[in-house]
C-alpha cells in the first residue's frame, strides 16, 4: 500500500519549504533525520494515499497544520523533570539571584508548561516568585494554549509529587492545585507571575534581558549552525553574570561562545555568563 512506503527526501525538502513559505515555520536548520522521522510516523498514521494528498491537506487545512506542528515539535516533560537539576537551581542559582531587586527568567521551548510551573514553584518557596516574571515561549501556539491553562492530568501527580519531593520541596505537593475530576489546575499564584508567548528561535530575536534562561532539550533538535546561532540569542540576551541552563544531552563545549561561560553545576548544564 502506498500509504507505507518512505517519504522520499526530496519530499521532505518540499513540505519544509511549504511550511517556510505559507507558514513561517522554518525547520530547514532542524536536524533533517529528526524532523523527517516526524514525518514520516504522521504520514504512515493517517495512512495518505500519496504524497500530494498530505501536502495539499498541510497547505489548506489549519486545524491539521497544528497536529502537525504538534508532533514536528516535540514536547516531552514533566514538573521537575530531572529532579536533581531542580536541586541545582534550589542551591546554586536561586541563592545568588535573590540578591537582585527583579528577577526576569525565560523558558524557551516551554512545551506546556509543566516546567515552567516547577519554577514558579520553587521561586515561590524561596521568596522570590513576588518579584519575579517568568517568560514562557514556544514555536507552538497549540501547546502553549494548554500552558497556560495550568491544568494536568491528575493521574501524573503522584510522579510529580515525587520529582518534586526529590528536588528539595519540603512542601505537601497538593497545596498547589485543585484537583477536578480527572484533572489537576494550578494555582493562580503561579500563573499570574509567567507570560506565555509564542517566540520562534529560528526567525525572532531577543525580546528582554533575563537573570536566567532555561531551554533543555530542544537545541539537540537543531543541526550545528543553528545551535549556534540560538546559542548566540541566549548570550546576548543574558545580562552579565547571568545563567543558563541546558538539558542533559545539549553543552556549551566547543561552541563559539564557550569562552563566555564558566560551568556552575557541570553535570546538570548550568553556566554563568562571564564575559561579553
């Protein structure tokens, strides 16, 4: 059957090229191995006849450009995922950025949101989430919608309880939502201090100067040249002394802006901006 066979390389350059032309989403520097994959299980999925029949369903049906958009751009997480790199910002991060009179944190490829809930989280606990805004931005409209609802399922809380609990949350975990049926909605003293937006790190620029900038594992998506061109936004959108954390796979090693940073916590990819 047709609908199985492999999406052809240059097929995959065409449907990119739709995407840049019609859309603006510009995955032309995305790791090609990846993004084809991506491709090609949605492709399989909804069993198209042929080639032509899923670009001209790409390129005319909005609600299918956002499925699409949505399995392209991945979005794993959890709150507090790797616990111990919240531990890291617990001790080594927060301390020092407390010492600051406002507090501005960006959070780039945000997903929906379960991270940047964490955050808010330990700043509240640390006294710091009143004179703090945390910027939470993603290439994808559809999960940031549901980000910024705060609302999981509340099957997954007994996980996070324990991601949070390893952490160093000291807290009963359940202070911080309602739970509703089947769901779990965050508290408003959270939500109110994280501005959702949407923030494509291929085409847009710097848009404030932060104390912290968080984005694990979206640069390990991107070929070297687009790494690097991300990785330089980070650096001049970091005010001095400011830091940086990566995920578990993604470093600073061997890049050009290598020499402005000095590691903080190695093993859970935090940096200190030392230079401009």
């Amino acid at each position: 059957m047709d609908s199985l066979r492999h999406l052809k390389d240059e097929e995959i350059v065409i449907l990119l090229n739709d995407l840049l032309e019609q859309y603006g989403y510009d995955f032309t520097d995305y790791s090609f191995a990846s993004v084809k994959r991506r491709l090609q299980r949605v492709y399989t999925t909804d069993r198209f006849p042929s080639f032509a029949e899923f670009r001209y369903r790409v390129k005319s049906d909005p609600v299918y450009l956002t499925y699409l958009m949505e399995q392209i751009t991945v979005n794993v997480t959890e709150m507090f995922r790797d616990p111990a790199f919240f531990e890291a910002l617990r001790k080594h991060v927060l301390p020092v950025l407390a010492t600051y009179p406002f507090i501005r944190i960006w959070h780039a490829g945000c997903s929906t949101g379960e991270e940047v809930y964490s955050m808010a989280i330990l700043l509240h606990e640390m006294d710091l989430l009143h004179k703090s805004v945390i910027y939470a931005t993603d290439i994808n409209e559809s999960v940031l919608e549901k980000a910024r609802k705060g609302i999981f399922p509340l099957a997954h809380m007994q996980q996070y309880s324990q991601n949070y609990q390893q952490s160093g949350g000291q807290q009963e975990f359940s202070r911080y939502y309602a739970a509703n049926y089947e769901y779990a909605k965050f508290s408003e003293l959270l939500s109110e201090k994280i501005i959702f937006a949407a923030h494509n790190l291929v085409t847009d620029r710097s848009f404030n100067e932060f104390q912290l900038i968080v984005c694990r594992n979206v640069l390990i998506y991107f070929n070297k040249d687009l790494q690097d061109k991300v990785l330089h936004l980070f650096s001049d959108s970091l005010e001095q002394l400011g830091f940086m954390a990566l995920g578990a796979k993604e470093t600073l090693r061997f890049t050009s802006i290598a020499s402005l940073f000095k590691p903080i916590v190695q093993k859970e990819k935090i940096w200190r901006k030392i230079s401009t």
